[in-house]
C-alpha cells in the first residue's frame, strides 16, 4: 500500500544505516547526550522498538544498578538497550540491517484500517498512523543524539525532518510559549533559527498559537536565535539553556520573557 509514514520511516532508518555503517568501536561507544546512553545504545533502542513491535519477546534483564531508570517506561525501553551493551558495534549494526526489512514487510502489509485503528502510543491513545509520526520523530532524535555525540551534523533538511517538527516540535511552541513561559496577551515570540535557516512565531490572542512570521504586527516581543541543531537539543531535552547560550542560543527584546521560554523549551525526554 502507498502510505506516508512508511516512506518516511524507511528514509529516516537508510539515514541512520548509512550514518553508522563503517563506525569504529571507539565511535560506537561515543557518549551522546542522554543519561548513561551511547552511540550504540541510540541503535539499540531503535531495535528494540521495532522488534517489539513485530512481536519479538523483551529480553529479560536486571535493570537494578542503572541509576537513570525512575519509571516503568524508562524500564521497557532499556532492557532491549542493556541486553546489547557488552555487544561489538558491528554486531549490533547487522541487527538492525536485519530488522528494518522486516518491520517495513510488516508496515506494508497493513490495510488503511489498520492505520486507522485507535491504540496505545506513548503520546496516548491514537490511531497507529499518528503513532508511526511518534516513530518517525523518536527516530529522527535519536539520530540528532548520534550525530551529536560523533560530532557529525546532519539530516537537518527533507520530508524527515519536516514530518519531525511538524507533528512533534512546532505543534509544541505554543504551549511552550504560552502556558510554561506565561506570555501574556498581545506578546510574541519569535525563534530565528541558522543552519538551516528556518523561522517559527508564537502569538498570544485569547491563546498562545504558532502564526506565520510575516504575520506579527511590529518586532516580536522576545526573539530566540540559535543554531537549528542547538533547537532541536533544547526541545528534546538533550541540553539546558545554558548549554544553548554555550552553542550561541541569544535573545533580543523582553530579555525575561525569552529567558523564559529558554528555560522551558524541553518538551520530551
């Protein structure tokens, strides 16, 4: 069947096999910004995602001397992380080159129905096209978390990164905006990002609302610049505002109201 997010899917999952297709081990257990998590961790995640959603049972490990796992979530995601630590990263690398096929067999075997089929979904119950988005998405991240750690940037353009931001990090600037940094009626924020140049408005009428830049009357209120890569580490919480104003995150206007919205741009773990 011709479906959007598994075109999607399967672009984003070719960028992370080409991105780690030839790592050296010393590469492979790269830190990337994520308590404890390595650049072969951020892989194994991914398999361990699509191989439970294939069906494949969850390994059956002690999580017990990990400090960073607080939640029952955080405790599904890390067995499949933790049961390939001791592995080598190439060992790794020829799972994940074996998976993918599989889930995109599966993926395409799927009548409209079943993308239409209301399910469980971290971001609660949604039909499993908007889970796919999710999936998308946490991809996507988790490349940026590898490409961060080897000090490799990339994939910052094209339908991914569009489908990424659209469904996930813009749709939250609103409520980032109006709800976490309190802007009051009449104010406006603006994120004017560099590398790739993009531009996102926040407007407060009645209710906090992303609106086109050319759109707002005047100077915004507050305006955030920042490398897009620096953007997308803050709203995934990968780093703290001052780390950003570190990697040259500035803010012109309402100095209090931008430092606001810095602070708060965090908006998934």
């Amino acid at each position: 069947m011709t479906e959007e997010v598994i075109d999607l899917l399967e672009a984003e999952w070719a960028s992370i096999g080409a991105l780690i297709d030839g790592l050296d081990e010393a590469e492979w257990k790269a830190r990337v910004p994520l308590p404890g998590w390595t650049v072969q961790d951020c892989v194994s995640h991914v398999i361990g995602v699509e191989r439970s959603l294939l069906g494949d049972p969850a390994p059956q490990i002690d999580l017990g001397h990990l400090p960073w796992i607080t939640s029952p979530f955080q405790e599904i995601v890390e067995v499949w992380v933790e049961a390939r630590r001791a592995l080598p990263g190439a060992e790794v690398a020829a799972e994940f080159h074996e998976v993918i096929p599989r889930r995109l067999e599966a993926l395409r075997a799927m009548s409209d129905e079943d993308f239409e089929r209301v399910g469980w979904s971290p971001v609660g119950e949604v039909p499993y096209r908007e889970f796919m988005r999710v999936r998308i998405f946490d991809c996507w991240m988790h490349e940026q978390d590898m490409r961060r750690g080897l000090g490799r940037p990339g994939h910052t353009e094209g339908p991914v990164v569009a489908s990424a931001l659209r469904h996930n990090i813009t749709k939250a600037l609103g409520f980032i905006v109006g709800k976490r940094a309190a802007a009051t009626q009449g104010q406006s924020v603006l994120f004017d990002l560099t590398d790739p140049a993009r531009s996102y408005a926040v407007r407060v009428d009645g209710r906090a609302a992303l609106v086109d830049p050319a759109s707002l009357d005047g100077p915004p209120t507050a305006t955030l610049a920042m490398p897009f890569v620096t953007f997308v580490a803050l709203a995934g919480g990968r780093i703290d505002a001052e780390q950003a104003r570190a990697e040259g995150a500035t803010i012109t206007g309402d100095d209090d109201l931008g430092g606001r919205v810095l602070a708060g741009m965090a908006f998934t773990p």
